[in-house]
C-alpha cells in the first residue's frame, strides 16, 4: 500500500464519489479515467443501493473500491463510509453530478508536494447547468479562514487535501445533511491554511441534491427556513470553537454598509472637487488665451517677454497634470461604483439560477419516479419473471424472509467487499468437530423451512401429482437416496433432482421404514426403484443394500434432506471423468441460511474432522477453487461403482453412520486416488434430518472416531495435529509447496499489455506440483465466472482484497507460501515497501520478481522523442532506480535476453528470460482473401505507447497510405478508452474494442502495424500476429527488441513516409507477403515454443522434488 511517505506521483490519492445512481454519473467517471495523475483509487460510495450495472464498464476500467451497506446513507453518512474505505495520501471528493479537467489532481498534488506548510489546496470551480453548459459564474475566492466563518465559498470537489488531516479525526458531522461540507472544511482549516490555485479545473452541475441554493437570498437568514436552521446550526457548534478576536474580525466584514457610506461620501466629495477644478480650468484656459494674445503683442514690442512667457506655459502644464490626476481619481470611483453594480447584477442572476436549479431538481426526480415505476412494471409483466415463479419459491424455501413471500424486493449490493475469512478454524470436537460448528445454530431457520415444506408436501397430495422420473437404457449415473421420515424433505429433494438434473440416471430409493407420511410420497413417484424396509436399516446399511443393485458407472450419494443446483450433477461427473487418479468428487455444501456447512473436510491426526469453512460466506475466494481435500461429505459424494465394490463398500463398523465416508475416501486414498472439492458443484442442505437428536449424534461420533484411530494409525500420522492453525495447510491433501503471485487484476488475455502471458504463467504453474494463490492488487474486483474462464480452476484468486489486503495477508499466512512471484514494477515497489518495514513476513520464502518490462528505457525514449532535456547522469539514475527494485528477489524473470542484459551489466546474476509461448496457428486465408490493416493493443492510458502509435499512425502515415490505396481500412482491436481517441473522425478507422478471440480477425487481415515510438519488454502483439500468420510493419525499436530483421521476419519503417512505404510494399507484393510470413512463422516455433517456455518455467522450481 503507498503511505504518505511516498513521493511525488507515487502518492496514492483517493477520490470518493457519493452517488445516487443518477445517469449523469458516466461523466463523472469518465472525467476520472481521464486523469492524467496515475495512481487513483475510486471510492464509488453507494448512498441509495442502486443498481449501477449499466456503469459496470466504467467502474470496471477504474481502480474501484465499492462501498454499499445494507441501508440508504445520509450525505454525510456517505461521506464518511468513503474516507473509512480510503487508502490515499490525498483524498478528495467528486460528487456524482460535477466533474474534474484531466490535470486537475495533478495540478493540485503537485503543489501540495512542494509546499510542505499545506496540507490543502482547491482550485477554482465553473458554474454550468445541468446540461452541463457553462453559466457566467466561477468560485474563484482566495482563502480566507474569516470569509470561511461567514460562508461556505469552496465546492467540495475543488479541494485535495492530505490524509494526515482525517487522521487528526476531522469527520463529517452526520448530524449535518445541508452544509456538512462546510462543517468539514472548518475542521480542516483549523490544521491547516487552503492554498487557492487560481485556475479552473472543476465543474458545479446545478440541479444537485446539496439543497443550499435558496430561491430566495434571504431565506438563508430565516428561522424558519431549512436553510435558516442549517446555518443556525453551524454556528451553534462552532460558536463555543470561535475566539472573541475571531469573532470581531468576521462582524467586521459583514459590516460592510459603513465602508458604503464611506465610499459613497468620497465619491461625492470627489465629484464636486471635480467640478469646481472645471471651472477653475475654463477661467485658467480663457486668462491664458487672452495672456497670450498679450505676450504676442509684447513679444513684437521686446523679446523680453520670451521669459514671461515660458514661465506661463510651465504654470499651464502643471495645471493641465492636475487635470489628469482629477480625472484619474473620477475614473477610478466610477470602476469601483461599475464594480458594485455587477457585483448586485451577478446576485440577482445567482437567485435566479438557483431557483432553475430548484426546479430542474424537482423535475429530475419526478422523472426517476416515473422511470422506477416503468421499470418495476417492465419486470413484473416480463416472461422469466413469470417463469421463475416457482424458483423464487424454492429459493425462499432456503432463504426465509419476515416479508411476505409477494413483497419484491431489493437484493443486497453485489459490489460490497466481504469479510474477510478467518483462517484460524476453531479445533476439532464431538459434533462440533466433525461438522464444524453446532448443528442446532438455525433453529429458526428450520422451522420454518420445515413449515413451508410441509404445506408444499400437503398441496402434493391434494394435487394428486407425480414425480415421474425418465427411464433410459443405459445410463451412466445412479442416485442413491435413504429415506427415513422427513417426507416433506425428500419430496424438495426429488423435485431438485427433476428440475436441474442434466445428466442420465437411475433412481434407486431405500426406504428405513419410515413412519411418517414417507410411503404416501413413494406411491406418487414412477421410474424409480425403491427398496422397502422392514426395519430401520441406518445410512450406512442402507447405501450397501442400494449399491448392490447398482448397474452404472457411476454412484452419487445424495441425502434426502439436500437440494441440488443447476448443473451440479454434469459438472460432478466432467470433473470426474477427468482424471483416472480421481476417486471421488464432493460438492460445496450450504446451510438453509445461505452459509457454508463445508467446502471440504479436514481430518486431524486425532480422527477428528472439521467441515473447512463451515458458518462462513460461500463466494469467500477461499471456498471458490478445486482442490484435493482428506474426505468430502456423503451428503454429496460421487464415485465410480466398481471402485466402491472392490473396497467392499461402506464399512458396516460405522453403522448405522458417521464417519463411513472419512473411512471411505481414507481407503480410496490408500489405493492411490484422490477426493476433489469443487466449488461449482453446489448443494443445500438441511442437515441432521434424520439424526435422531443432537445427544445421540454425539454418542456415535465419539464411538466411530474412535474406530477410525484404530483402523488407520500409519495414515493419521501424516496428518497435522488438531489445531485452527493447521488450517490453511490442512485444507489442501498434498504435500506441494504453496506460490503467491502478485499482478495487477486477474489476466484476462483479451486486456493485452502482457496480460496473455501471465495468463500462461499462472495456468502453467498448476501442472508443476505447486498450490497456486493468485493475488490481484490493483484491480481486485472480478466476475467469478470470467476469472475461472481465465484462470485453472485449481488456482485461488484473492479477489476482493486489493492494496489495502495485502498486508493482512501476508501477515496471516507467514511462513506458507515457500515461493511469492510479483509482477510488474509497480507491484515490486509496493511489495518492497511492505518487506522493508517488515522483513519478517519473507521468513521461509523466495521471491521471484517477474519484471515484465524494463520502463526506465521507455520513458526516456519518450522524453527525448518530446523534446525534454535529460542527460546521460540522470538516464543512469532512472535506470538504477528500477533496477533497485529486484533487492529482495531470489530470481530475476526477464522477458527478453535484451532486458536480462541490463540487469547482469547492474550486477545481478540471477536473471532468467521467459518470454512468451505460442504455437503456430496460421489462417487458412490466403493474400487475395484478406483486406485492411490491423492494430492491436490496450488503448486504456492516456501518453501510452500505444496510444502515442495509433495517433502517430492515423494523422502522419495513414494519410500517405491513402494517396496509394484510397479505399484502406484500418482495423482497432483493444480497450480504446483513452479519451484522446475520440479525436480520431476517420470513416476508414474501424474500432472494435476488447475481443475474447481475435482469431478470425487475424483471419481476415492483410497486416498488422506496430507504429511504436517508445516502448519496453517485447512487442507480445507482433509475435501473436506472426502465429497467426500475418506479418507485420514495425519500427525499428521493436525489430531492435524482437532481434528480427527487415525484408525476413518483418518490414521496418522509422518516420511517417517510410513506414507508410513498407505498409504499401507488404500490402501490395504477395510474394513478399508469403516471404515474410514464412520467416515470422519458423521464427515463432524457434523462440516461442511452449516447450521452452515450460522448461524455463520448471527450472525456477528444479531443486524442488
């Protein structure tokens, strides 16, 4: 995490934004994509719970912390919420109606770094209306902590302030929702003096919901006002605050009507003095002209007079300076009266604005009500929402709520971050122990469901239905169900398995006698084959008795008091299937209440067990990946039938059950399989249905346990002792060393900027016998389903955590991980950070620094390429500094021999190059089929390489293309938010955006151009396009990087008319093309070869077995 001791633009600072999910938000948000300071953390603080998805891509694109409770927020409730979740060293606020200039942050941040003595700084603010037209009006006031007293004068979103002033414990008052931000800024400046930067850089959209522009002026000063109270109430609090000099020097400036009087008395005392100066100035101008006349005559009569006469000139111009400076006085009084007027002009337009805002304001929300009302019909009248009827009724079966079952309803916020899971599990007990927390913990909850599933099971009855099960030659799957009672529990069971079966199946049902309405229920169902007993026959007894009839390959035990969820059964068997080394495979397993009951299980060296995860959140990163577990519960267990059989089935010595399921996956281990938790098979479950009571439970754990010891010494030994601690270690039944890598978000490929690599990266450590936990740092937030898209479903992704987490993380799991990988320089910096004030958390772990790119290089190629002076002295030291970052790593990851080099010639040694792995998979269209250009690569970053190439290209070489190919295309593949690039109106650029696959654009294309002026590490873009087998135009810098050379691998061209004149050769010469191609493709199975990669990637681990 940056503290406030970083320096210069490494400050993180935080922008919290309150909102109400008003549409006028995408503005906001683009403003702050558009920043040109990099190191920003959005605060988006959900005030009303909205729905934000249709801002999804935006906050997706932003370095977004959400903040969203359970209950609507005040403003200044919000507002807090916001800085509690702030990590920055600067905060600000950005209300979701107002906007900032890209340099805003930078022009503020950058004062506040070089001048210590502040801890504040605004800018001035533009007045518009809510379309977001300007208004002839700007918050433009100097600081004046007297001003301050009087009146709020700065909007909130013209300030950044420092970190160190929240932490002094300045607050928003919640008692405060009118001119809370007033309050605020008076806490602040009593730590501090605002520095006023007289610029505008910020926006006010009037029509917002602050409700402190009055229609009428003088309602701020009235008792009965809103606004009236509001201000009475700033100054009751901070009346006792204020001293009496304080309060004197602001009485002062509100007396401003002697200082009126006095001007206007100067004015007309200036005025008069004016006038009699006139008249002494015509009688001084016609005692002249008749003096002259005079000295003409007496000038003919003696030259004497030449004397006389000069000293009258001279008393004349002293009286004309006099004049002058009369004038100059006037013209002066009349400014400052002009002054006054405008001053009242702009009041009165400011009243009258205010009362449009009002307005608008109130048209605004009827609109929204109506828009609501629309939407709530839209819904109430859609198809699913009628087909769904009956899942919305299953699922309140599990999720009981005190409104009634016809109430809709608002869910919770999908964007809060949650808790984070403590991995000290408490120690293994009786009952406890095995399930991990008290089986009686939903009472309630049960009840409940036991009432409705009771009036489900009599409305079954009354119905006369059936449950009528599909018969199928030869199925591939039997469920087992045990029946004893519950028979309203059974009857949701059979129904789940009719509704979200999607797979083939034989039903075998073992009824142990039950007393209850349990052989009405059987009589309704069809297809099924039910086995009737006399007695009660226990789980364990029962399961072997269905197994021998058992003719498929595959067995699932399923309570009866357990639901399944959709695609639960076909993702069992895929996973399966799979392997041959699998044994059996067991499901996520929650409580009625929505909790985990297991996500696995532990087994101690003591024969007690622990339900991993049991009474925690189930979307928990912890519970969402695959791994190999000691047992899985029977309540969802899949085998293989003939494996079952060779083991002799369930030991009878558990009868009637518990523990016959450890002792199960026990055995099947011993043979050398394995059991496999999967997350995204899904059960809920009632659990202790048919138990008997939590006293007898208790009695046969304690008894079975014990069996368990006796039966298994050699395989408990290996076990860890019954500790919480042991947990995290116990969780997963292997022995693999465990790796944290730390990168940016989760790498989806379709990002670009070396993202496909990490992808690989990560997905290539699971087949190296290592436990992968992958930690993504700047963008912690993701779609579940997007990140195992991505990502091996054996790899645990730390969503949820980000900066702020890591710490907490590392501290935890100390001494677990045996390898951390961290890539990207950015991250090392902040891993760094971390480690130097607390060596400790590396104790028993390597690090690999994965540098991606060397970007010192980069940025003072930029810098020359713009013109900016840096000498050889200060090249060096920007390069050193970077290369400081590889202190703590065991192992240097390079992507190129060229950037590996830079390191060895810094002293380093242990530099390892891997770069990128691709296979060979030309198009199948030949040079007539294809037409355009390409360019791909993310176009996110405002002054980015690729950003710099694409606007290079399109406004310098694109021209002269077109001179010899007027009807070119040019094709854009990539994130293209960078707002610069809404600058380019070509009709013959075509931007595509982010493609989850781009192999049938390459297809398509004629070639692809990498125009890149700076740039660091490898150019992954040309190499991907050569395995596609179309060839590229680049520059010299990147040939230069790839070591290829022009007129083989590639064609390069420095400067607008060369490169446009390779781009017209490779374009039009088809054998040229073939050339090129053939030369791109060879050199791709030489140097990028995933045998190469992989051999790289096992040699950073080859000390380990």
């Amino acid at each position: 995490m940056v503290t406030e001791n970083a320096s210069g633009q490494e400050k993180l600072v935080s922008i919290i934004c309150r909102t109400v999910g008003r549409p006028v938000l995408t503005h906001t948000l683009e403003s702050v994509l558009s920043q040109t300071y990099p190191h920003i953390e959005l605060i988006l603080v959900n005030a009303a719970n909205s729905d934000l998805s249709i801002f999804k891509t935006l906050i997706e694109s932003l370095n977004t912390v959400m903040v969203c409770l359970e209950r609507p927020l005040g403003r200044s409730e919000a507002a807090n919420a916001g800085l509690e979740a702030s990590t920055g060293d600067y905060l600000m606020f950005l209300d979701d109606d107002d906007w900032i200039d890209t340099d805003h942050i930078t022009t503020l941040v950058n004062y506040l770094n070089n001048h210590s003595d502040s801890k504040a700084a605004y800018s001035s603010v533009q007045k518009t209306d809510a379309e977001g037209k300007d208004i002839p009006y700007v918050f433009e006031s100097d600081y004046d902590p007297i001003t301050l007293m009087r009146d709020n004068y700065i909007p909130i979103h013209a300030m950044v302030f420092a970190r160190s002033l929240v932490e002094k414990g300045c607050r928003f008052d919640e008692a405060f929702n009118i001119y809370e931000d007033w309050d605020f800024w008076l806490q602040l400046s009593r730590d501090t003096n605002f520095h006023h930067i007289d610029k505008i850089s910020a926006y006010y959209r009037q029509g917002g919901d602050s409700d402190t522009e009055p229609g009428d002026h003088s309602h701020r000063y009235s008792a009965i006002n809103k606004l009236g109270k509001a201000r009475a109430a700033i100054f009751e609090k901070w009346k006792p605050l204020w001293t009496g000099e304080d309060i004197n020097q602001l009485i002062g400036e509100l007396d401003q009507s002697a200082s009126i009087n006095d001007l206007a008395g100067q004015l007309s005392t200036t005025n008069n003095r004016l006038e009699e100066e006139y008249k002494k100035s015509g009688k001084l101008t016609g005692q002249l002209s008749t003096t002259n006349n005079r000295l003409e005559e007496e000038y003919k009569k003696s030259g004497k007079l030449n004397d006389i006469l000069e000293l009258n000139q001279q008393k004349l111009e002293i009286s004309r300076k006099k004049i002058q400076k009369k004038d100059s006085e006037l013209a002066a009084s009349r400014a400052e009266l002009d002054t006054l007027i405008h001053t009242k002009e702009t009041m009165e337009k400011d009243l009258t604005l205010r009362i449009m805002q009002l307005k608008d304001q109130s048209e605004h929300l009827t609109l929204h009500i109506t828009q609501l009302v629309q939407a709530q019909n839209l819904i109430l009248n859609s198809l699913s929402w009628k087909v769904t009827s009956p899942l919305r009724l299953l699922r309140s079966l599990f999720t009981p709520s005190k409104q009634s079952s016809e109430e809709i309803t608002e869910p919770p916020g999908n964007d809060t971050t949650p808790e984070e899971f403590d991995e000290t599990e408490p120690p293994g007990e009786i009952l406890v122990g095995k399930f991990g927390a008290p089986a009686n913990g939903s009472t309630g909850t049960k009840a409940e469901y036991d009432t409705r599933a009771k009036a489900d099971l009599k409305q079954f009855f009354a119905s006369d239905q059936t449950l009528k099960f599909p018969t199928l030659d030869h199925p591939a799957l039997t469920v087992v169900l045990v029946f004893y009672n519950q028979a309203q529990l059974s009857l949701l069971c059979l129904r789940s398995l009719l509704e979200f079966a999607d797979v083939s199946f034989r039903l075998i049902i073992v009824d142990n006698n039950s007393s209850d309405e349990t052989p009405k229920l059987l009589e309704h169902i069809e297809n099924a084959h039910i086995i009737r007993n006399q007695e009660n026959f226990g789980f364990v007894r029962a399961v072997n008795q269905a197994a021998e009839q058992v003719k498929t390959e595959y067995l699932l035990l399923l309570n009866n008091d357990a639901v399944i969820e959709e695609a639960t059964l076909s993702t069992a068997i895929n996973t399966l299937k799979s392997d041959s080394s699998i044994g059996a495979v067991g499901a996520k397993i929650k409580l009625l209440d929505g909790s985990l009951q297991e996500a696995g299980s532990i087994i101690w060296n003591d024969g007690a067990c622990l339900g991993y995860g049991r009474g925690q959140d189930p979307m928990q990163p912890e519970f969402m990946f695959q791994r190999d577990v000691d047992y899985c519960s029977g309540a969802f267990l899949l085998f293989r039938c003939d494996e079952f059989h060779k083991l002799g089935a369930f030991d009878e010595a558990f009868a009637p059950a518990y523990y016959e399921e450890s002792d199960f996956c026990i055995r099947l281990q011993k043979r050398g399989k394995r059991i496999i938790y999967n997350p995204r098979v899904n059960i809920t479950h009632y659990e202790f249905a048919s138990s008997g009571g939590m006293e007898g439970a208790s009695k046969l754990q304690l008894k079975h346990q014990q069996i368990l010891c006796d039966k298994h010494p050699e395989y408990l030994s290996n076990k860890l002792a019954n500790d919480g601690t042991n947990s995290i270690t116990a969780r997963i039944n292997n022995k693999h060393p465990n790796i944290l890598v730390i990168d940016d978000c989760v790498p989806h490929p379709s990002l670009g900027s070396g993202y496909p690599r990490s992808a690989h990266i990560l997905n290539s450590l699971c087949e190296l016998n290592l436990n992968v936990s992958f930690y993504p740092l700047q963008f912690p937030v993701d779609d579940w389903g997007a990140v195992y898209s991505t990502l091996d479903s054996t790899i645990e992704v730390l969503l949820d955590r980000g900066r702020a987490g890591l710490i907490p993380l590392l501290e935890k799991r100390k001494n677990f991980y045996q390898y951390i990988m961290v890539s990207r320089l950015h991250n090392m910096e902040i891993f760094n950070n971390i480690v130097d004030q607390d060596p400790a958390l590396l104790e028993g772990s390597k690090v690999f620094y994965d540098a991606e790119a060397i970007f010192a290089p980069r940025d003072i190629m930029k810098m020359e390429l713009l013109g900016q002076a840096i000498t050889e002295d200060e090249k060096q030291k920007l390069i050193a500094k970077e290369l400081d970052q590889a202190r703590n790593a065991e192992k240097i990851i390079s992507v190129s021999k060229m950037e590996a080099d830079l390191y060895k010639h810094a002293s380093y040694t242990n530099t390892v190059v891997l770069g990128h792995a691709l296979q060979a998979e030309p198009g199948n269209k030949g040079f007539d089929e294809r037409s355009g250009v390409l360019f791909v690569g993310a176009l996110r970053d405002e002054g980015s390489p690729n950003v710099d190439s694409l606007l290079w290209f399109v406004i310098n070489v694109l021209p002269i293309i077109e001179q010899e190919i007027p009807d070119i295309e040019l094709y854009v593949v990539g994130d293209c938010s960078a707002p610069s690039l809404k600058t380019i109106e070509c009709g013959n650029v075509q931007f595509l955006g982010r493609l989850d696959s781009i192999t049938s654009t390459y297809n398509d294309r004629r070639l692809l151009i990498a125009p890149t002026r700076f740039a660091a590490g490898i150019p992954h873009k040309v190499h991907e396009a050569a395995s596609r087998g179309i060839p590229s135009v680049t520059t010299g810098l990147l040939a230069k990087q790839l070591g290829w050379k022009h007129g083989k691998q590639l064609l390069v061209g420095d400067g607008a008319p060369k490169f446009a004149e390779q781009c017209v050769r490779l374009y039009r010469d088809e054998k040229l093309w073939r050339r090129v191609r053939s030369a791109g493709l060879q050199s791709i199975s030489h140097e990028c070869s995933d045998e190469k990669f992989q051999a790289t990637l096992r040699g950073l681990f080859s000390h380990q077995s």
